[in-house]
C-alpha cells in the first residue's frame, strides 16, 4: 500500500521550467500543485471518521465471500482528501471556466436557475420506488416537459426513459423493428450517410441490423441520388443527422423521408443538433419517425462529466403504439397516472417493452423544463438563432486564415467546421488543438467529421459572448499564422499547460491502467 | 507475383490463389499512428467488399476491405504486440491477412501500382 505509480512514468513538465522536484523542496510550482493519485497518500490506519467497534458476534451470512483481510483503502482525513479532490479541480478545465468550443458536443453554460429548481425537495428527494400517489407533481412534470417536446418537434408521442442520445437512438430502432415486424415485414438494412453521427451506424448494428453508408455530396449533404439508388424493399430505416456533422442542414430531408416512406421505410432522425433549429423546424414536417433530443445538449442540462445525460425520443403516429414502458398519460378522468406493464395489456399492447428500471433522468428532467419554461417559446427561437449567429461569426472571421471546406456554400448552422488544408507541410490539426490549450481554451473537435480531411469542428454555442468569442477567435488566428510562419514550437505546445504535449500513441498501444503491481 | 492495389488503399499481392492483403503507405500516413489491428479468424470466409479487419489509429476505427472473395488461411500475428510494423512498413512486414482467392477474374477491376500512384496523386 501507499507504493508510488510502480511505471515510474511522468508526463514531462513545462518548457523552460526544471522539474519542480528539483526546484522547489515541496515539488510544487507556486500555486501549481502536484497531486499524487490518492492511493498514494494517506497512511494505513488513519480514517477520517470514527466508527465504533462492532457488537457481539459477526453473523456467518456471507459464508466464504466474508473479507478475510482489510481493504486496501487509502487511510486520510476528511480535510486531506477534500484537499485531493479541490487540487485535481484545479487542473481541470470547465465550461465554468471558459468556453469549450468541442464541435457536435454542444457545451454551454448550465444555468443556475435550473440547478435552485432541480434541488427543490419535492422533486430532488423523492424515490422512483415511491407510490405514486405520493409524486403526483413530479409526474406532472414529466408530462408538461414531454408536452413541450412534442409540440416543439411537431411529433405525437415522446419515450422519456432513454437515459442519453445513443440510448435514444436505440430506442427508436427498437421502435421501427417492433412496427416492421408487428406487419410481418422484418427488414435487414440501416443505412447511415456518412454525414451521420457516429453513434448511428453502432446503434443500428447493435439492434440487429446491417449497416450501409451512403455517400456525401461535395457540398457535404446527403448524396439524394446514390440515397434513393439503395432504397429496396429491405432497407428498414434511414438514419440522418439534422444538422449534419458538417454543421449542415440537410435541406433534401423532406424528399429523403418521401422516398423513405415510399418504399415502407422508416426515417430516423439523430436529434443530437436540434438547438441549431429549435422553434425554427419542427422534425415532424420533416417526416422524421423518431428523433432523440439531447436534453443535455438544446436544453442545457449538464454533461461532460457534470452530469448524466438524457435522450427522449419523440415518435411520429406510426411509431408510437410501440413506445416503450414506463409512460405518464392523463386519463379521461383527467387524473396523471403511470402505464407500466400491469395496465399494458389494454393501455398500451404494443410496446416492445422496457429500456430502464424507471421514468428516466429525472433530474434532468427539471433542468431541461426548467430552461423551457425560462426562455419561453420566443426565448428557445433566439437560442437557434444565437447559437447558429455565433457559429457563422466564427466562420467568417477566420475563413480567410484557415480552410473552411463548406465555406462557399453558405452560412453554416451551429457549429463551423476548418480542415487542414493549407497549413503548411509539417503542421497539423493537433498543433493547432495543443497550441489552444496554450491560448487558455479548451480545443475543438479534432478529426472528426471523417469526410473532411484534418477536421476542426467548432461549436461556441449561444451562450458565448462576442467579447469572447473575438477572444478565441484571436487566438485561433494567432496559431494560424505561427503555422503559416513555421514556428517549430507550435509543433510540441502545449508550453504553458500543467503538462507538455502527451504520447497518445503510448497511452493506446500500452496502456498503464493500475497504480501498482 | 503481382500486387493489385484497391480505391479504398488496401493492397493484395498474388501468388498463385494465395493473396497477402495490407494498407498501403498512403493509408497509415492519413491513418496516423496505428494503435491496434482487429483480425480476422482463419479459416473465415470473406466476400469481396466485405470488413473482416478494422485498423484503430489515434485518429479513427477503419475498416479494411477485402479487395477478393475467399478464405482467411492466415493473419500476422506479430501485429498483436507491434502494431506499429503497419507504420514503418505498411506493405511488405506489415501485412494484414492471408486469403485463398475463390474467384481470380475479381482482380481485373484492381489498379496495378502505376495506376494507383497516379489515383493517390489526385486526391
């Protein structure tokens, strides 16, 4: 117990600043704290709390999986290990912080209204296992957030139980599988443009199908042509991205899902973009089947390690007799009451079943409902208006010093995507990720979307000033031109950051994935 | 024997209805640093067209697609622990799977390496 990191491995220091543990007799550098893993720390024995010895005989209950010796838990106080944890924040970078430009990840700010709502006690200390009786206003609420998502997406009914966007997507092939199958017409084939969120074609092969791509257009929308070339009687859905990965609206949507439909398919729509369009496009007129919204994402719940995500999928007509259970609905009694699988069978026979224990993430739930119901319906508007105002911004003021593949095509959505085109021999895209970290930033998404070469997706999101925005746009104009210029320290940034530039490769091809032995 | 190379930068040197299939430089220099090789069973049968190995770099998961139709007769197992040889030499150590062609005529719609050099060149 207590042995140091046994690999010996640590990742290099600052340039220009010796190794600490020769500079300063703590090893820490000012208010730069180095921070052992807390295994290391501590002493055996030490406990932050007293606990009394335990009374009379142990029962035998636990036959031969009793613990035979103590467990190996670092021995601290209760300050020394609030003192771990407050050194770790520290050296962490958080929306909190500063702006966190990861394009298709929609990071912005978490309002603090939602947080006062969501710590109410009657909706933070309830049980899911509660009668509920006992809960009527939190099933209310329930149902006014699925209300809102309906009407916003112009669907007819909403699965609130998925717990995040890919669990949505899920949700909404087992929604198609069960429809298909429920006429007698099984189906093989999912096809994913490759515009698509990743997340797509992992989701459809995991519900049982196979996956065929569909081509991108130079324009880098979906091929409408090569699209409706495949479209045959085994093809069971279509799954696109609206806004794309590109940071496109797929303006062929309407005549995508028609030629869908025409052949008995079904469209799914990756909802994981709707704040570029929410209270602009309703998905439903679209002829979208099932989209998932990411509550963490438009709504603004917390996520990135602030929070567990949340993915209700809103269902057309045809979908939503196979919605899965549990589900709130107002009965003609006009009383809220739960359709869980003892009132099925006549409530609600067609369900394909279940995809989590409860009613879903409830917590984000009051957030989520929180935000729409502070910003109201004009409020959302300005949200899509803003969040795409903001993404063009950025386009526009550095599409003269970096390469924007799409940029001749028109505004952009929500997010702005460069590639690296036209940097110079030798510089890539993780230069210019590494030197932001330099800059104070958190970087972009990198290499992704696959179809442009040396990707730079940004997404500011709406809530980014334009102080700061021309901030970080300066910065990002000033890695442009030390690439344009050569500059060989641009090549091994980050400089200032905790930590110099990490070998991924090493942490992938042989992980250290203990602490000892 | 003669290596036939694919529009998805996969290469097949033939010898016989023995064909060695691998990326070609082009690809891991796009692919970056190659982190770790999925390969297929032996004795597997293969459809050409079809992904029986993915290629995960610090970048991305890529597919590799088997430019004939036939059975896996053996894979390079050195790539388990050096998954890197598919870096410093992409096409000869480098190698990926064995697979006895069932079908020698999917060769003739292959580039020979004239033809893909000037394909990779316009890219």
């Amino acid at each position: 117990m207590n042995a140091p990191n046994p690999s010996g491995w640590r990742p290099a220091m600052g340039d220009g600043v010796q190794d600490p543990a020769q500079l300063t007799a703590s090893g820490d550098r000012g208010l730069m704290l180095e921070e052992p893993l807390i295994f290391e720390l501590g002493r055996p024995g030490t406990c932050g709390v007293d606990f009394d010895e335990p009374a009379g005989e142990m029962l035998p209950g636990l036959a031969r999986f009793a613990r035979k010796a103590a467990p190996a838990l670092p021995g601290l106080t209760e300050p020394e290990t609030v003192r771990h944890y407050t050194r770790l924040s520290r050296q962490n970078y958080a929306i909190d912080l500063g702006p966190f430009p990861l394009g298709s990840c929609t990071m912005k700010h978490n309002p603090r209204l939602n947080e006062k709502v969501a710590r109410l006690p009657g909706f933070a200390d309830i049980h899911p296992l509660q009668p509920q009786q006992t809960v009527p206003g939190a099933i209310a609420a329930i149902v006014e957030l699925a209300d809102w998502l309906v009407t916003l997406t112009g669907m007819d009914a909403v699965a609130m139980t998925p717990k995040a966007g890919a669990h949505g997507e899920l949700c909404g092939l087992l929604c198609i599988r069960a429809a298909l199958e429920a006429r007698g017409d099984a189906r093989a084939v999912i096809l994913v443009p490759e515009s698509a969120h990743g997340t797509n074609p992992a989701t459809a092969a995991f519900a049982g199908y196979r996956v065929e791509n569909i081509p991108a257009t130079a324009d880098g929308r979906v091929d409408l042509a090569a699209l409706t070339a495949r479209l045959e009687p085994d093809v069971a859905a279509v799954m696109i991205t609206n806004p794309n990965t590109c940071g496109l609206f797929e303006r062929d949507m309407k005549r995508i899902a028609d030629a869908v439909h025409a052949v008995g398919g079904f469209v799914y729509c990756d909802g994981a973009n709707f704040n570029a369009i929410v209270g602009k496009v309703r998905p439903g007129d679209l002829g979208v089947d099932a989209m998932h919204i990411n509550l963490h994402k438009t709504f603004s719940t917390p996520h990135g390690g602030g929070g567990p995500g949340s993915g209700p999928v809103v269902l057309s007509a045809a979908l939503a007799p196979f919605a899965p259970l549990p589900f709130a609905q107002v009965g003609s009694d006009g009383v809220l009451r739960l359709i869980e699988e003892e009132d099925a069978l006549t409530a609600h026979p067609h369900s394909f079943g279940r995809m989590a224990a409860f009613h879903g993430q409830m917590g984000m739930f009051t957030r989520a409902l929180t935000y729409i119901l502070s910003h109201g319906a004009d409020g959302l508007r300005q949200v899509a208006e803003d969040a795409v105002l903001n993404a063009n911004y950025v386009l526009r003021s550095l599409d003269d010093a970096l390469d924007a593949p799409f940029g001749e095509a028109g505004p952009c959505m929500h997010e702005a995507l460069f590639s690296d085109d036209g940097l110079p021999e030798g510089f890539t895209t993780l230069d210019i990720a590494k030197g932001l970290i330099d800059e104070g930033f958190h970087p972009m998404t990198v290499y992704f979307p696959l179809v442009v070469h040396g990707a730079m997706l940004i997404e500011p999101t709406e809530t980014e000033s334009k102080a700061g925005l021309d901030r970080f746009i300066a910065a990002m104009r000033s890695l442009a031109v030390r690439a344009q210029g050569g500059d060989p320290s641009l090549k091994s940034a980050p400089h200032l950051a905790p930590r110099r530039r990490l070998d991924e490769t090493l942490a992938a091809r042989k992980p250290v994935l203990t602490y000892a032995g | 024997m003669t290596t036939y190379y694919t529009q998805d930068h996969e290469w097949i040197e033939v010898d016989g209805d023995l064909g060695t299939v691998g990326i070609t430089d082009y690809a891991q220099g796009q692919l970056g640093d190659i982190t770790y090789v999925d390969l297929p069973e032996v004795g597997a049968p293969v459809a050409k067209g079809a992904a029986p190995c993915v290629v995960d770099s610090v970048k991305a998961a890529s597919d590799v697609f088997s430019p004939v139709s036939g059975t896996i007769v053996a894979v390079n197992e050195t790539l388990a622990d050096a998954p890197e040889l598919v870096n410093t030499d992409p096409e000869t150590g480098g190698w990926l799977f064995r697979v006895t062609l069932s079908d020698p005529a999917e060769l003739t719609g292959l580039m020979d390496k004239a033809a893909y050099e000037a394909f990779v060149k316009d890219l």
